[in-house]
C-alpha cells in the first residue's frame, strides 16, 4: 500500500531544517544576496552553524558516525534548506552528494578517512567540492563518442605512487573554501571518453592546486563558485576513487539517485515563491475583494500549488526507485527524472508569483525578484536538463512498459 507519510525521524530532521532555515538563513539571505563583492555573499557562520547540526554527513553511513540517511532524507533537507535559501543549500547539497559518490566508488580506507574528518570535524567547516566541468562545458565532459580526442581535457599520468595532474574545471561549487574535491580527469587518452577517466579525491592544500576569482553570480548569491587550477598538482595513488577508468561506472551510478538535491531545492524554491504570491493575493484587495478571489489569480496559485506538488511526488518516486532497483521495474534508469522535472517548472512558478505581486513582484523592496533570479540556474546545472533528457532517451528502451 503506497504511504507517503514521514517517519517520526524523518518529521523531526524536517522540523530542525525547517527552523534553520526560518530562523537563521531567511533573516540574513537578501541583504548578502545584495553584496556588491560576491566573496562577501558567502555566510560563513550560517554554514558552520548547519556543518554543526550535522547537516553535511546526512548521507555519511552510521557506520562512520553520519546519520545514515535515505534519499527522502536527502530531498527533505535539500528542500528546506532551498526555502531559506538556494545558494547556501547548494553548499550542503553538493556536500551531501559527493559524500555518497565517495561511499559509492570509494575503497574501506579512503572512507574511513574521509568520512572520519567529516563527522569529526568540530569547526563545521569540512564542505567538499566537486570538480567536474571544465571550460570546454559541462555536456562536453559526458561524450559518449568513440573518439578519444573529445571529452575530459583534464588529465592525470602516473607517476610512481603518484598521479600528476593538469586541468582546469570551471563553474565549482564551494571552490576554495572546501576542505576536499573530486576531481574527474582523463588517465587513458587512448580510449573513449567514457573508458578513460577516474575520479581523484584532492585534499584543500595540495601543491598545484590553486582557484581563479569568485564568479559573480544573477543568482544563488549565496554559494561560492570558482575556477579549479591544476598545474602539476601531485596526488598519492590511494586518492583514487575506485579503479582506473571507472570515472563515469561511479558518477553514473551516482546520477541514478543524485537528482533528487537539484530537484528538491527546486521545490524548496516554488514553496517559497508560493507562499509570498498566496499570502499576498488574500491581502491585496482590488475592486472591494481580496485577489485571490479572482478566477485568474486563483488558477495561476492552483497551477503553482499542481507543479509543487507533483514535483514533490517525482522527487520521493524516483528516491525510492534508486534504493529499490529491483523493486522499480527499470525505473530507477530514469532518475534524472527527479532532477529535470521540477526543475523545468520552477522558473514559471517564481514567474507566476510575479505576476500575482505584478510591480511588487518585480520590486527589491520584496523577495520575489530573488526567486526569479535564483530559478534561472536549475535548468542549466547538475546536468543541463536538455543533455539529462538525451541520456534517458537512450535508456528508454530498458524500460520500454510504463506499467507499475
């Protein structure tokens, strides 16, 4: 029987983000969103504050002292802390999935040590980066053609008990203020693409590894992107995550479950430009009646509310389908499905918000131009939507019955 109500775990994890969110990020978001220097926009206390909380090491196994958390626990925090605000869920989302591509594709050892510096980390400052785009784009790093001159330009040659690596990536969330990257780089230039890459774990502090400036930003203000520099930057043998060549074996599986971060701050974004566009048609009042009780006011809310609601509903799906492979009959081959539906409609819902507060909504002096602004990007990061699409076009054929 289908039951979509939460453990009591789960409402209390909820519950702590929530007021997180409310009470601490809420406050402070729109005046740092408003920083003329975007390295002043990253709030340093709010992250510690939320690392503390233990808001990082949701997906870290209980085993190494995380919480030990489902992918519904991973949508429930990610959409909580995007009502407060996306760019600082960013910070924690892109940690929390990274932690489980480490748990993926890592050995006992590299767990061990990486999840022990997370979990122990008194300070709340061990956030990790990624490092995956490069300057080439986004999409070019996931060719899928033969030929080995297209894909990943970074690369990593071996070296005794080292690899050595050069590369840029481009556009990294938490990019110099986290303590450890994932660094994706080509280590056989003589095969295709998606048979010559591995995935390195690179410590904060590692000779050759230096950032470009922080990007300024229309939105998601909040977190830190930079410019990854390689320059023969040297990493010990055991960095390596999983085996050589076995880059995209890992992320690939990771994907299959990762989409529900992006797709639940989408969510955790709606909510939040419902909520002001509800509140406000029932106080605004036109020709002698609140605007809500207007047939086209009350459709675009109904609209909104549809979308957010059935996001919601994909997001949990697809969650479960990546936990329950077996049980999913093929589904779980879809789960950019998590990621590229809600957020698709996140940015015609901020929209219809503005429409609801018309000059009120386009004005500073209220917080929806903001979510417009942050609603721009989901489309276009964690996997364009239009290159999301392709992949499981090519899959579609694995799971050809839409019976369930």
């Amino acid at each position: 029987m289908i039951d979509f109500s939460l453990t009591e775990e789960q409402r209390m994890l909820q519950e702590t983000v929530r007021k997180f969110a409310i009470n601490e990020i809420r406050p402070v978001a729109r005046e740092l969103d408003r920083a003329h220097d975007p390295a002043e926009s990253f709030p340093w206390d709010l992250i510690k504050k939320g690392m503390q909380l233990g808001l990082g090491t949701i997906l870290v196994p209980a085993k190494y002292g995380g919480y030990g958390g489902s992918l519904i626990d991973f949508a429930l925090v990610a959409e909580e802390l995007a009502y407060g605000d996306t760019g600082i869920g960013d910070v924690f989302w892109v940690t929390m999935s990274l932690s489980r591509l480490i748990n993926i594709g890592g050995n006992e050892a590299q767990k061990e040590k990486w999840f022990k510096a997370m979990v122990e980390d008194e300070a709340g400052t061990f956030i990790i980066g990624g490092g995956m785009t490069e300057p080439s784009g986004g999409s070019e790093i996931f060719c899928p053609l033969s030929d080995p001159k297209f894909g990943v330009r970074t690369t990593a040659i071996r070296d005794g008990d080292y690899y050595i690596i050069n590369g840029r990536k481009s556009f990294i969330t938490n990019g110099g203020v986290a303590k450890l990257y994932l660094i994706l780089a080509r280590t056989d230039k003589n095969v295709p693409n998606m048979e010559g890459c591995s995935i390195f774990l690179v410590p904060e502090g590692t000779p050759g590894l230096s950032f470009g400036k922080v990007e300024e930003k229309m939105g998601h203000r909040l977190s830190v992107v930079r410019e990854i520099i390689l320059e023969n930057a040297r990493v010990p043998k055991e960095n390596l995550l999983g085996k050589e060549g076995e880059g995209f074996k890992i992320l690939l599986e990771c994907y299959e479950g990762n989409g529900v971060a992006a797709g639940a701050s989408a969510v955790g974004l709606a909510r939040a430009a419902y909520d002001v566009a509800f509140q406000y048609a029932q106080d605004r009042v036109i020709w002698g009646q609140p605007i809500i009780q207007y047939e086209s006011v009350a459709a675009k809310l109904v609209d909104m509310r549809m979308k957010i609601e059935a996001s919601r509903a994909l997001i949990w799906k697809m969650a479960w389908a990546a936990e329950h492979p077996e049980l999913s009959r093929g589904l779980s081959k879809l789960g950019s499905m998590a990621k590229v539906f809600p957020t698709s409609l996140v940015r015609e819902i901020t929209i219809q918000a503005m429409e609801i507060l018309a000059a009120y909504g386009f004005s500073m002096e209220f917080p929806i131009e903001k979510f417009v602004r942050d609603a721009m990007l989901f489309p276009i990061y964690d996997g364009t939507n239009d290159l999301l699409k392709r992949f499981m076009g090519w899959r579609l054929n694995e799971v050809p019955s839409t019976i369930f």
